[in-house]
C-alpha cells in the first residue's frame, strides 16, 4: 500500500480518536519535506481544523489510487524494456554461439578487414538503438502529477469552516508556497466553474471538489496509460532501423564469410 495513503488514514484515525491536530501530526512522523503533495495535503489539513477526517479518507483514496496506476505503469515498461535489450543483444549471442559452435569467426574477421568494417558498423547501429530505446522508454515514464491537489485544499477548507472565497485564496496560497508554482489553468477553471454551480443551485460545494479532483486524477492515469501502449509500437522504429541492420553485419556477413569462404 502507498506509504502517502497510509499516513493520510493514521492521520485521520487520530483525528476520529479525538487527537488534536498537532498531536496526530507528531504521531505520523511531522510535516514531510521531501514529499510536496503529502506535504500540502497535510498542511491545509492544519489550517482547516480538526473536522476534516471524512476528506482527509477521500484524499488518502486518491493517493491510493494514483500509486495504484503508477505502479501498473511501471509493470508495464518492463515488458518492453526486456525485449528492446533482447533484441539488442540478439546479434552478439547470435556471433557468441556460433563461435562456441566450432566456426572461427575471429580467425574469419582478422583475415578479412572488410569484416571489421561491417562489424564497426553493426556496433555503431547498436549503440544508436540502444540510445533511442532508451529515449523512448524514458519519454514514457509517468510524470508526477499533482492535477486536482487545489480543489481537494479547498475542499477541505471548506470542510474546515471556511467560506468559499477564504478556502480558494488559502489553498491557492498554500499550494503556491509548497509547489512553487501556482495551480494549473485546469484547476482553476475547473474551481470558477464549481463556485458558479454552487452559486447556482446550493449544492454541496466538498463534494462537487472531491469529485473533480478524482477525475482529474482519472485522466493523468489514463493517459500515462495510453503512453505506454503506445511505446510497444515506437520501439518498433529502432528495431526496423538499426537492431536488424546491425545483425546482418554483425552476425549474418560473418557467418556468410566463415561458412562459404573467401569469392
């Protein structure tokens, strides 16, 4: 279980428990400082008061959920990851067997300087596909996200006791200190559209924001997601341009040359 999502529920139990606010963040080890959304979260929390366990459960839930897909992500670069070394290395065990085997390629290869040539090569065109499928792979790796942290502050601002319009600007302020940057136009956008509904029909202000919040959420994961499915298909591109020709001349010319022999 994700260490973030765990510390969220000790926190809110404590609080449920009847713990003042600073004591329950004493028991959960302080204000973490290398952890910036666990860190935000928590300090809203501070500010808001002690009646905010039932949101402190919903964030704890989407922090759940975010290392959830981060981790199914990870699983999933492995598959290509494995095969973009496999392939790769094909070439070598390839030349390495047929060694063992009982052809002599190295005596082929020193008496053959055009071997040496075409060997030059296949280890340029390896090194270049090793170098672009690690790019590839690199580029797929999920970014840390943090879309919807605002709406879940001012949402438990508002959960604390505190207006609207009060819970916007302290989350906003906070949000602004621990990330050094403000919130995404996304988010606020998403907020002035909140606001306006609510201003509108009365409706419950906490859970139109945790619900958005998870959405936003939702779709950083999905499309992490469609990113790595999409990287089974680029790895393809290495392959076709540089694994394949770096095994015929690594592999496939001086084998031709040792078995048929000098033309």
């Amino acid at each position: 279980m994700n260490s973030d999502s765990v510390t969220l529920n000790k926190f809110s139990g404590l609080l449920r428990s009847g713990v003042p606010m600073g004591k329950a963040l004493e028991y959960i080890g302080g204000m973490p400082k290398d952890k910036s959304g666990l860190r935000y979260l928590l300090e809203v929390a501070l500010h808001s008061g002690s009646k905010v366990a039932g949101e402190i459960d919903v964030v704890a839930d989407l922090c759940y959920q975010r290392a959830r897909s981060v981790e199914r992500i990870q699983v999933a670069h492995a598959s290509p990851r494995a095969s973009a070394r496999l392939v790769i290395w094909l070439p070598v065990i390839t030349l390495m067997l047929a060694q063992l085997s009982g052809l002599d390629l190295l005596a082929a290869i020193r008496s053959r300087p055009v071997l040496l040539i075409s060997l030059g090569l296949g280890i340029l065109l390896l090194l270049l596909a090793r170098l672009l499928s690690s790019k590839l792979i690199k580029s797929a790796l999920p970014k840390d996200s943090y879309l919807g942290y605002y709406l879940m502050g001012v949402a438990l601002e508002t959960a604390g006791g505190s207006n609207l319009n009060q819970a916007q600007q302290t989350a906003y302020d906070t949000y602004q200190r621990v990330f050094d940057e403000v919130p995404s136009k996304v988010e606020v956008k998403a907020m002035a559209e909140i606001a306006n509904l609510v201003e509108l029909t009365g409706a419950r202000v906490g859970d139109l924001l945790k619900a958005h919040a998870l959405n936003l959420q939702r779709e950083v994961m999905v499309a992490n997601e469609i990113q790595i499915e999409r990287l089974g298909v680029n790895l393809m591109l290495p392959l076709g341009l540089a694994v394949l020709p770096a095994f015929i001349c690594l592999a496939v010319v001086p084998l031709m040359a040792t078995m048929f022999g000098p033309n």
